[in-house]
C-alpha cells in the first residue's frame, strides 16, 4: 500500500475522467493530511483492509502522544482508504468509534491556542516596516486581519481577485476551507484612516513590486527582488512571528492562524454583530465565533472590578 489514498491499482482500473474528479474531490492540504495520516498508520504497522481490532489498537498506543484532533482525521484518512479502495470502513464500526470517544474522555488534552494578533497588535507590526520585504507583509499583515482570511486562503490571492472600488477593495476568494464545490465568495475591505489602511497597503505593494497578474503576495530574495512564485502557507505564519519577535512579544504563541483569530476577538470587542463577522469569516456555523467572543469579553462587566 502506498501512501495514497487510493490504491495504485485501483487508480489504474478508472478512467482518466473519474481520476480527475476524484482527485479535485478534496483540496491540497487536505489530501496532503490525509496520506500523511496513512501513512503513519503503515508505519506502524498497519495495512488496507484492516480490521476494527486493529485500529483501536493504533489509537490506543498513540493515545498519549497525539491530540484527539489528529486521531480523529487519521481515522477519517483510514476510512477512506478503504472507501476508495472498494473495502468495507472498519471507521465506522462500534469498536473504534467507542475507543474514540474513550480517549477523548480520558485524556481530554486541550486543543493549542494560539494568541490572537489585535488590531494594535498588528497596526505595531507594520508601523516601521521599509523595503520591498516590508510593503508585501505590510500588505500581507493588513489585508489578513481585515479580510479574516485563512493563511491558506491569503497566499491564494490573485491580482486579478482584486477589485479597487470607491469604498476599498474587494477580494474574489475562490475556494476556502468551507467552500470544497469552488464556489466563491467576496471579501470586502474598506479604506482605512491612517497607516494602516490594508487597501493603500495593497495598492502601495502592487505598485512597488510592478506584479500585473497572478499570485499576490510573493517571496522577495535578499537583493528586494519579486520572485514569480507564491508565498505558501508556512510563510504566512514565519512573517507573523517574525513581527511578533520585532515589536516584543513571544512568537512561540503565534501562529498563521493569529491573524484570522485577531480579527474575530477585535470585531467583537468593537461590538460588531456576530452574523456580520460571520459573513467577513465565512464560518458557516456561530459556534466557533462564540469561544472568541466569550474570551473577548472576560473583562466586560466582571463582577470582581465593581467591587472596586
């Protein structure tokens, strides 16, 4: 068995047609975690088909050692290896979803959070930035926090995704984390006050870096020259840290994901309403909103400050 998802036999016994579509049937990253999932169960010593036993097995030795988070993708990617591969899912059966539910249980060990980078935050970040390097993460740092955009979604923007208009700008995202079937949506930004307006920062990097078409935002070598290729998503979060160190805080406790999360605790500070940050987010559920909100507000009305 290799590392794919699918069998190389299997691959071989459909048409070209249907090994398109399976393979637009799931985005990069998710099809990268996924055989990267696989293949650590292999490691270990498992094999498609496998038995229930077997992967309750799996899951108990790595119980300690791996976040629930992760054993529950990694049961998914061994599911649907078998799916795909014509086998019947040992991912469903009573035995590995009850070893499941008995590890979360047991070990309960809290999800990482990262810090979420403020609106001051990230204002400090890009006050002093100068050069090439620094007008594309001042435009990258902006344009993260106020857009809300994933660091995935960020590094996929395109110049021609970017629309100028009277109130700022507006950003055609064409896939998202929530938005398998492709179908788009608009991100607006408006015009900002000040210097850290992202859509003068936008325009600002555009004009410098003399880019007309194709990935936005771009690795710059040490000379200041624009490279053609797109930052990856690893990069986001090496520029947030690297701001972060720059203007005192841990970088330990910043990830890509700060800038998404800032968004989110700022815009409820500010009292915005939870549909319109949902709509700027793309969440498609509140839930997850409500753990922000709740952070946000931890000193709204605490009862131990009117004592004082």
């Amino acid at each position: 068995m290799t590392k794919s998802l699918i069998d190389s036999r299997a691959i071989r016994s459909l048409s070209p047609q249907v090994r398109k579509y399976l393979q637009a049937s799931l985005s990069d990253n998710t099809r990268r975690a996924y055989s990267n999932d696989l293949a650590h169960f292999i490691k270990w010593g498992g094999r498609i088909p496998s038995s229930p036993a077997r992967i309750a097995s799996y899951l108990t030795e790595h119980a300690n050692t791996l976040s629930y988070a992760t054993l529950s993708r990694r049961v998914v990617a061994i599911g649907r290896a078998h799916t795909i591969n014509r086998f019947p899912s040992p991912a469903d059966t009573e035995i590995v979803k009850a070893t499941l539910h008995g590890i979360r249980r047991t070990t309960s060990r809290a999800q990482r959070r990262v810090s979420p980078v403020l609106l001051h935050d990230v204002q400090t970040m890009v006050r002093d930035l100068q050069g090439m390097k620094g007008a594309r993460d001042r435009a990258l740092l902006l344009t993260g926090f106020a857009g809300a955009f994933r660091r995935s979604e960020l590094v996929a923007i395109r110049v021609e995704d970017v629309q100028f208009v009277d109130e700022g700008m507006v950003i055609r995202l064409r896939r998202g984390k929530t938005d398998q079937a492709g179908r788009g949506r608009d991100i607006a930004i408006p015009f900002m006050q000040g210097k850290s307006c992202p859509v003068k920062a936008v325009i600002e990097w555009i004009a410098q870096s003399a880019i007309t078409g194709g990935a936005l935002f771009r690795s710059v070598d040490r000379y200041g020259r624009v490279v053609e290729h797109g930052l990856s998503p690893q990069s986001v979060a090496l520029i947030v840290k690297q701001r972060a160190t720059a203007i005192g805080l841990d970088a330990s406790q910043f990830s890509g994901h700060s800038l998404r999360a800032g968004f989110v605790t700022s815009a409820a500070k500010a009292s915005a309403s939870i549909w319109k940050i949902c709509q700027q987010t793309g969440h498609q559920s509140e839930a997850v909103m409500q753990r922000y909100i709740r952070d946000s507000h931890l000193f709204t009305d605490n009862p131990f400050g009117k004592m004082r």
